[in-house]
C-alpha cells in the first residue's frame, strides 16, 4: 500500500532533515565524542521534525556503523540503514527503542510501567531510548513520578522528550533536561524540500505554486507537504491558481486591481470586484490577510524591494507603487491594523470588510475619513497643552485654547492642590454673551466645591486675564467629564462660584473664616467635627511645585488630589 508523502519521504538521515542545521550538528558532534546527556527535550512547533529527528538520533546510537563514525565522520554516516539495529527501527520493531503518546498515557501507572522496564538491560543495542511525544500531556503526578529516574536513570537508558509547548513542562523535569529548539522552516527551504519532493514524484509544478504553499504554512514542512497533496489530488499541475483556489485565496491579481480601485477612489469599481470575486464565498480573515501581505509588498516595491513570494508579479508591483505614494499605503494599513480587534469580534466580517474597502476610496485626507475619525477622536484630549506666549499682544484664540493657557499660568502658583484640581477639569464651553466658563469635574470632587471659593482669589485673575474678561466660573460635577458634555444648550445657572462668589450649601449655618489654606479634604471618611478634644497642631506644607525635583510628589498628585505635609509622629 502506498504511504502519502509525508511517511513515505520522511527523512531517515541527519543530512535529510530539513532547516534544522544547528541541531544536526550539536547531536553528531554529540555521537563524534561519545558524549550523551541521560534526558533531551525536544521543543518546537509542529511540524519542524522533532519526532523524526529522535529517531534519527536513538537510530544512530544504535548504529553499528557508530565505531567507524567516531573515527572517520568524514567518510562514514550514521544511522547506516542498512544493519540490523537501523532495519529494526525504521520498521519500528526495534527492541530498545520505545516511542511512547503521551497524550494517551498520561497516567502514573504509564510512568511506573516505563521506570520498571527501564531498570532492565538492553536487548540488541547500546542503550535503551525512550521517546516520549508530545510530553507536555503528561499529568503532574506523573511528572513528579518521572522525577527521581530523570535525575539519576541508568547508564544505559536514554530518554527523549518532544513537545510542542516546553512551558507545560513543570520546571523541575525541565531543569533535568538538555534542552534542543527547534526553528520554524523558512520559506525557501520549505519551498526546496517541496520541489525535491515533487521532482521524485514527478509532479508537474510552478515554482510560485510551491512558494505559496511554503509561505502559508508558517513553517511546517508536514503541513507543506499535505497540502501539495491537496492540491495534486484536485489538479493535474500544481499552480498558482491551483493553490489559491485550494487555499480559499483571491488571485493576486485580483487583489491588485482592487488596490488600482481604492487609489483611483472609484467605489463603484470596488463594488463591482466584491460582486465578481464572490467575497461571501471566501474566507474574510483571508482575503484580510491577503490584502495586507499585497499593500505590503507594494510599499517593499515603492523602495526597489521585491518580496519573494511576489518575484513573478514585479511589473505589476512597480506600476502600482508609482501609481501611489507611501503615505497612502500607510494610511490603507493604518486603518486596517486599527480595525483589527474590530474585525476579529464581528459575526459580519464580510460586511465590515467592504466598508473599510469603500472608505478607504476617499481620496481627501485620511483625518476626514469615516472610520478614522472614529478612531482618533475618542483618542484626541479634549484639552490640548500649548505653549504660552510671551508676547504682549494677545492672539485670537479658540476658547478651549484660552482654557489651556489658564491652566497653565495656574500650575505655576504655589498651590498645589489648585494646580492638581484645575489640571483634571475638562472644558465644556465659554458663553460669550453671559461670560460663563463651564468645567467638567468628576462626582467626587463635588467635596472641592468649597475650596474653589476659598482660593479664588489666586485663580480668578488668570481666569480673567486668558479670557480677556471678566468670567464667571461654573464646575458641572458629573460621572464621567468627557466630550459627550459638549451641547448647545441654555446656559446653566452657575453651582459653585460666582463674582463674588457664594457657595450654596444644604447645611444654612455659616462657618468661620478662614485665615490659613487648610489641608485637602480626604475621599473617605470625610466628616468636620464640632468639638475636638485636643488642639490641632499645625501643618507643615512642602513646596512641591518644582516638577523636576519633586517628580514622584506630583505623579501621587495627578492621582490623589491634595497637598504634601509631614506627618509628625
């Protein structure tokens, strides 16, 4: 019965192993010497050759030819496949060499059975060799059982342990281990393997047919190999073409005249590809990827660079990249990598897929475009920082821009808390007509409501100034301060502070003034009392204001409003 190709052309020597050079030369430079480590971990991801690598391996051990090797590595290889030892294991008979699923025996009466059997000698070998696959499946009684035998196993017993995620492994089987990683395949070495593999077969094939094949299989060679054989069992010749239809792709070509659609921002055209090419009968996260890899490539072509996969379409890349500029292709990336998360949660990828196609049609600037308006003005602050001018003439500005440098002169007063409070209001609007300022603040703050009229007389006069204006100051104490406050509505009657400011209250008794600026106001636990049984001392404020000096002082600050005092014990 004839195997399919990946067990019929699985590699029996070390020079048959594919991508792995570093590997190949640790083991045979371990066989030249004679040297063995009692437990190997094999790691990699599938389809790299860890299995057939330990087979190879435990083969070679055994090897009668291993004598010969030692002292001629030039002239002689091993496994020789031709003596008993290497027949025996090969057709997996071999008495000494035991492959064991771990994902089937993960037991400890499985590690029990191992650890008895390996205290007996080997039969037709040098050593007994243990291959564990897929380790990782082990359960942790069965690992702590392994324990003891890995640490100290007989001389004559080797164990090879393969997984797919050494991570698994509990670090105290890992720490007993010589740990050897395996590489994902690059694409040209797959790709090589697989025109070796198709000239022994003679399959008819296209050299870019094998390059897609070995560039969509991250690096697998088993997995390369299985699907050319999907592709030989559906058509006579393996193809470009062929393989794209196998893989549920969209032509290349395809995809660059919907690339020479969206920069000529004919939308009509682009639902006229949508409708020929059937998108809904293929794969969005496909045609997603695909349309990325190809801008890809255009933007490599735009600065004399091909990228292998797309050598046969050279003429087409260099027409569409003087068609373009680079920031143009940024920009179609951009959104499509801002849209990611958007598009992997959606259950209409597809129709998420053609409006990001259409708007990226619009051939004004990309901060006019739909979806990315979305995107950068939930991200845009409210309130913008600029530098104050020096200048005694004073500049048309927006009101927000007013606020921004109102803000600024405030940080510079030496009160900490007014700079801190003031800093995480966010600006509603000015009404020019009633002169009132509104300000968003948090809920919280509501129990600053009186210190504003307290220390207005320190930022009043900035207020004024910035404004150009008598203003009158209004806080809006709500949940979340954010742009949604922004409406044309009346404007509201002032809550807090007024000139000259008087602070309602829901208590009607009046306090006594205040001759020193008293210390913030806790979040919790926030009560007055009316008796106390002992004097208050005196608080002692650091000045803080020197943001070089105090860095960590005004980071507490930007999150826990208040001042900085000492505590004496």
């Amino acid at each position: 019965m004839d195997l399919n190709l990946t067990r019929k052309w699985r590699s029996r020597t070390f020079d048959g192993i594919v991508g792995q050079s570093l590997v190949v030369r640790m083991l045979k430079n371990s066989l030249y010497r004679d040297k063995y480590f009692p437990v190997y971990l094999f790691s990699g991801q599938r389809g790299c050759g860890k299995t057939t690598t330990a087979r190879i391996f435990a083969a070679a051990v055994n090897c009668e030819q291993l004598p010969q090797f030692q002292k001629d590595p030039k002239a002689i290889s091993v496994p020789c496949l031709v003596c008993q030892s290497c027949k025996a294991l090969f057709e997996m008979n071999h008495p000494d060499f035991i492959e064991i699923d771990a994902a089937s025996h993960t037991g400890v009466d499985n590690v029990r059975q191992i650890i008895e059997a390996a205290s007996l000698m080997p039969v037709l070998g040098r050593k007994k060799i243990y291959l564990i696959d897929e380790a990782h499946m082990l359960s942790k009684a069965a690992f702590n059982a392994f324990l003891k035998i890995l640490e100290e196993p007989p001389l004559s017993v080797l164990f090879i342990l393969a997984t797919t995620d050494p991570h698994k492994i509990i670090d105290t089987v890992r720490s007993r281990c010589f740990q050897i990683f395996f590489q994902p395949i690059s694409v040209p070495e797959v790709a090589a393997h697989l025109q070796e593999l198709c000239t022994k077969e003679s399959i008819a094939y296209e050299a870019a047919a094998l390059s897609t094949i070995a560039a969509n299989t991250q690096g697998s060679a088993r997995d390369a190999i299985n699907l050319l054989e999907r592709v030989r069992f559906a058509y006579q010749t393996v193809t470009q073409q062929a393989v794209l239809q196998v893989l549920g792709y969209i032509d290349d070509e395809h995809l660059m005249k919907l690339i020479e659609y969206i920069i000529d921002g004919n939308v009509a055209h682009v639902l006229s590809w949508f409708e020929y090419n059937k998108i809904d009968q293929h794969s969005a996260s496909t045609v997603w990827d695909s349309f990325i890899e190809l801008v890809r490539a255009v933007v490599w072509a735009k600065h004399g660079k091909i990228i292998e996969r797309y050598k046969s379409y050279e003429d087409q890349l260099a027409r569409l990249a003087n068609r373009c500029t680079t920031a143009q292709l940024t920009r179609i990336l951009q959104i499509f990598y801002d849209h990611e998360l958007l598009f992997h949660k959606t259950t209409a990828q597809h129709r998420l897929l053609e409006t990001i196609m259409i708007s990226l049609c619009e051939k004004h600037d990309s901060s006019h475009s739909v979806l990315e308006s979305k995107s950068t003005s939930s991200s845009k602050p409210l309130v913008q920082h600029k530098h104050i001018s020096t200048s005694p003439v004073l500049q048309e500005v927006k009101s927000d821009d007013r606020w921004s440098m109102a803000v600024n002169s405030i940080e510079k007063l030496d009160d900490p808390l007014v700079n801190s409070l003031f800093k995480q209001g966010r600006f509603i609007r000015f009404d020019e007509q009633t002169k009132i300022v509104e300000v968003a603040f948090g809920k919280d703050f509501i129990f600053f409501q009186d210190w504003f009229a307290t220390t207005q007389k320190l930022w009043q006069p900035l207020l004024d100034e910035h404004f150009n204006v008598a203003v009158q100051f209004t806080p809006q104490f709500i949940d979340e301060p954010s742009a949604s406050v922004v409406s044309p509505v009346a404007a509201p009657k002032p809550v807090a502070v007024t000139p000259p400011i008087h602070v309602q209250k829901s208590n009607p008794q009046p306090q006594p003034a205040l001759k020193k600026t008293p210390a913030a106001p806790e979040f919790k636990n926030y009560s007055y009392e009316k008796k106390q049984s002992k004097p208050v001392a005196p608080i002692k404020r650091f000045d803080v204001s020197d943001k070089d000096k105090w860095k960590k002082a005004h980071l507490v600050l930007q999150i826990f409003p208040g001042i900085i005092s000492e505590v004496q014990q």
